[in-house]
C-alpha cells in the first residue's frame, strides 16, 4: 500500500467521522441536560467576569479548561445547546487522527503479513511460507489487493486505519462527541500524549517531546478519569530507560533511530513540560485538598462494606459492556446496547488474545507496544472499576475508548490476514486451483469491506433515527426544560417572570440543578442578570414569601415538569388571577 493510498483512505475515515459528528448537531441531541447547562453558565459568568477558573467547584466540581475552550465558543456563536457540543465535537474528530498516529507509531516497522506481524524492524519482509518457497525457486505473487504486502510499516498502517475506522464508527464515542460533557477529551490528551511520548523517546525530537508534555499537562485539567494516564506513559518511560542503561551511548534501540544518547534528558524535558503546564491545577488542589476527589469519593468501592466484592461487581459489569449489556443511561448509551458493535467485539476479542500471546513472547521488541497496549486498556478502566453507582458506565470508562480500538483494528487485521495467507499458502499445495483460490482471496477481502460499511450504517440507523426520536432521549435531556427556558426568552423584559423548580438536585446558589437549562437559554445565572430580565426563581421552600403578583403588570409563573398539581393549586388559591396554560411539554399560570 503506497502512502498516498493509505493517506486517502484515512482522509475517508475521517470524513466519516466529521460526518457523524457534525450533522445536525444543532437539532441533536434535542434538549438540554443540566450538567451541560452547568457548564454553559461557567462559561458565561467567565466572559463577563473576566474569571477563567482552573477548576469549578460547584455541580460537584469540574476542571476548567474543557468549560473555558466552552466560553470561547459561546463568544462567538451565542448561548445556544449547541454551541456547548461543538467543542466535543472537534475533541472528537481529533481524536480519530489521534488514534491513527498512536497506533501507527506503536506498531511501527510491522510488516503487512500476519505471519510477520510479531516482527518488527527491517527483518518483516516475506512470510515463512513465501521463504520455502523461494528456496525450491519460486516465488509467491502477491496476494489479493496487495493486503499481503509484506513492506515494512503496512501492517502499521492497516492496524491504524482500522482502529480509526472503528472509532469514527462507534457509537460510544459518536454520543459522546455530540455532548457537552468535558470527558469526551480524555481520549484526545490522551492519544496525543501517548503518541508524542513515544515518537519523541524514539527520535530525541525536543519538539515531540514538548507537545507530550502540553498534552499530558493540560489532560490533567479535563476530567478525573485522565489521572489514571500517568501510569499508562510510565510504561514507554520505564521501557527506554531501562534500554538506555542496558547499552553504552553508542548503542540505540532501532538501526534507524536518531539523538538517542540522553534517554533521561528526554524523559526529564517530557516531566519538565508536564509539570509546568499542570501547575495552575496542581496548585488549586493543592490549596484546596477536598477538591480532589470530589464526586469520585462519593461513588468510590472503598467507601463499601465490602470494597473487593464491589471491585469484582464492577469488573465485571464494566466487561459485560462490551458485549453483552451497556449503560442503560439513554443519555449516554442506547437501550441498554452493548457499547461495541458486535464485529468490533469479535475483533477486540482476537486482537486481545493475539496481544497477552505476544506478551509473553521470547522476543524483547514485542514488550513496549503490547505492554503498553495492555496497561492502557487496564489503567484507563479503573475510573469505572473502582466505583460502584450506575454500572455499567460509559462516560466513567471513556479512556478505555482508544485502546478497545487498536486491539479491535489489531483482531480485524489479523482476521483477515490469517485467511487470505492460508489460500495463498495453498496455492503452491493445489497449483491447478492457484486462479480460482486467487478469486476466493479477491472476494473474501470485497466481502471484508462490505461487512465493514455496514457498521456506520447500523450507528447512523441507531443513533439519527431510532435513539433522535425516542421519548426516552426526549426526557434524558430535559427537553421540556430548555422549552420553558425559550419560551421565557421570548418574552418581553417587562413581563414579570418567575420559574418554579421543583425538581431535586445539587443546590447551586441555593437553587437545584434543574434549573441550569433555563439559566443558559436566557443568561439568567447571575443575580445581576435575573434583575434585569425580570426573572426570578422560586422552590417549594420560598415561593410564598418571594411571589408577587403586581397589579397591572404582566406576569408569568413558568413550572417545570416535575412540579405536582397541589403546587400548581395552593399557587392558583393564593393568587387567583392567575390562569393556567400548557403551551408545550410545561406548565404555566399567568394573568393575562
């Protein structure tokens, strides 16, 4: 496969991605749900205020960058739903190109025959197979649409194009590339992280090395789950230190490498760049220690009775995902789905297997990729591993994302080479079939990509079609919610307006959660701007000492949908004037 073919063909899969995750975003997800609203109203205090925090503690705390890159975006298109998920949706559509370099970069030198996958360096050239037979003077062609090309670096790209096929297509990363949840970066820093660490130990490339430590530094500040990806890079980290000691400054890993003569230099430069991009977070916990944790204590196994049984409960519920049951949150999943399609669990079925084989293999080049391969996917699970509310969940394992999808690209990969290399073995068995097992190839790999454009049929089906339009993401997203808080929008500022929030949630400013949505639409989060538009909130706790109704004066009392009718009622004795309306999927009294 020549390099402009491989670069057109992730120049597809990444349309594809944009595709999926750009259409229609602002029609979907319809709603608004109060977490994403929570963060919008950050957003907008910061612009006003001028205060860009490192971290928001309230709503349980969140780090700021995710809802500072926010801001800007509603600087510039408006407090509108979508403007919040645009962000995700370029955190998303980057990480596609993520994927694809870190797993090029891991697999590099392999060769495009599966017989020499293991192989790495210049030595990954021709099958056991294809050397027999040249020794009794023949030599095997090449294979079906050149997927046997046995060239250094093909089976690099193949597994590449493949994970970042798989991610472009999966669901799992599709919802969450279109929610205003600061999660859907960990995968981004992540692979970025990773990727430049290890073309930056292999080259010495200061520049390479710089951009590790941006990324890992600033994942620190997106989502708690990230915490966990010190670990993974500890592995490339532990790998060429310990390579640097085994030899003299002269020594390098690979014949190709270059500046290999301060491992430890580089790594320092990579902790260097880390630390200094990290330390406005590292210095806020550090001022305010109970921030740490924050929600992750909260749910955590340790705070159980019984931490290892809830340990085991969660492994297995967070194993199952993959297969058998997913997040039945329709905010983050759909009906309870597995979050793999089942092709891509097959493949990561075989891809992991094939990978714990070659951990244990006697040859020391297979360490670094499988190892870290395997300490990322185990590392990046305990976010959910180690908590014990609403499992299986898949914004919690979100890490896990990019490593289910190399060693998915690394099962298909292997799939089909173990076929096509078995016909071409045969042909030199059956010579008189050599033609038609040729044509087998050929329609094996044609019957390959047809089943594989399947998928992003089956995810555009589930999610634009089935899950758009279900009631459950209708109300998943406090739909009802943002129609209120447009529906105030509208209306003139001299119309007296009040929200009655009945519903339960984390107080913020003595207001709960709920209550964010109409907030965002109407940038009603400070005191300030509720003065000045004339719309105030009220709770079943104070709504009788803060209600008033003035005389000659248009008033509107907007309820959201989980106020009850003996509210509505013991509002409409106190103040008779008042008439209800049901414009849309709410509740209103007013006077007029």
């Amino acid at each position: 496969m020549s390099k402009r073919t491989g670069f057109l063909l992730f120049l597809s899969i990444l349309a594809l991605g944009v595709f999926f995750r750009f259409y229609l975003i602002t029609e979907i997800p319809l709603g608004l749900y109060p977490d994403e609203a929570m963060n919008g109203n950050n957003a907008l205090e910061a612009l006003v205020t001028g205060e860009f925090k490192v971290f928001y503690p309230e709503n349980n705390g969140r780090e700021g960058l995710f809802i500072n890159i926010q801001a800007l975006s509603v600087w510039f298109f408006g407090n509108e739903p979508w403007t919040l998920r645009l962000v995700s949706t370029v955190f998303g559509t980057l990480t596609i190109l993520g994927l694809y370099l870190v797993a090029r970069e891991l697999f590099r030198g392999r060769s495009g025959t599966a017989a020499s996958l293991a192989t790495l360096g210049r030595r990954a050239g021709t099958t056991s197979e294809q050397s027999e037979d040249e020794q009794g003077g023949h030599v095997s062609p090449k294979s079906a649409l050149g997927i046997l090309d046995g060239r250094e670096d093909a089976g690099a790209t193949w597994i590449a194009l493949l994970s970042s096929f798989f991610l472009s297509t999966s669901y799992w990363h599709l919802n969450f590339s279109r929610i205003g949840f600061r999660a859907i970066a960990v995968p981004f820093f992540a692979t970025f992280a990773l990727y430049f660490l290890l073309r930056g130990l292999r080259t010495g490339k200061i520049s390479s090395l710089v951009l590790a430590g941006v990324a890992m530094g600033l994942g620190l500040q997106t989502y708690i789950a990230f915490r966990f990806m010190p670990f993974v890079l500890a592995i490339p980290i532990v790998w060429y230190l310990w390579q640097w000691f085994k030899s003299d400054s002269n020594t390098r890993i690979h014949s190709n490498d270059t500046n290999k003569k301060c491992t430890p230099c580089a790594i320092l430069l990579f902790l260097f760049i880390t630390f200094v991009v990290a330390l406005p977070i590292g210095y806020y916990f550090l001022q305010n220690p109970g921030d740490f944790l924050g929600r992750g204590g909260q749910v955590s196994i340790f705070s159980a009775e019984s931490p290892l049984i809830e340990f085991v409960k969660s492994n297995v519920a967070t194993l199952g995902m993959f297969f058998v049951r997913g997040d039945c949150n329709w905010r983050h999943n759909f009906n309870c789905q597995p979050e793999l399609h089942p092709l891509v669990a097959a493949f990561f079925l075989i891809g992991l297997a094939f990978t714990i084989r070659e951990l244990f293999s006697k040859t020391i080049h297979y360490r670094l990729p499988t190892t870290g391969l395997l300490a990322w996917l185990i590392f990046m699970s305990f976010p959910t591993t180690l908590t014990r509310e609403g499992l299986p969940h898949a914004l919690r394992s979100i890490g896990m994302l990019p490593p289910v999808m190399i060693l998915a690209g690394i099962g298909a990969w292997q799939s089909i080479n173990w076929i096509l290399n078995w016909l071409e073995k045969n042909k030199f068995k059956w010579p008189e079939y050599a033609h038609q097992l040729l044509r087998i190839q050929r329609e094996i790999v044609i019957f390959f990509i047809f089943v594989l454009l399947l998928m992003p049929l089956a995810t555009y089906k589930n999610y634009f079609i089935t899950w758009a339009n279900s009631p459950n993401a209708y109300w998943a997203f406090a739909t009802d919610t943002l129609h209120a808080g447009q529906y105030l929008k509208g209306l003139p500022p001299d119309t007296k307006k009040y929200v009655m929030v009945n519903l339960s949630g984390v107080e913020v400013r003595a207001i709960p959660m709920p209550a964010q949505t109409v907030m965002f639409v109407t940038d009603t989060f400070r005191a300030e701007d509720r003065n000045k538009k004339n719309l105030f909130y009220l709770t079943r706790e104070n709504w009788q000492d803060q209600l008033k109704i003035p005389e000659n004066k248009k008033t509107v009392v907007v309820f959201l949908n989980g106020s009850k009718i003996e509210l509505i009622n013991a509002i409409r004795k106190e103040f008779p004037q008042l008439k209800p309306w049901v414009p849309s999927d709410f509740t209103i009294l007013k006077n007029y």
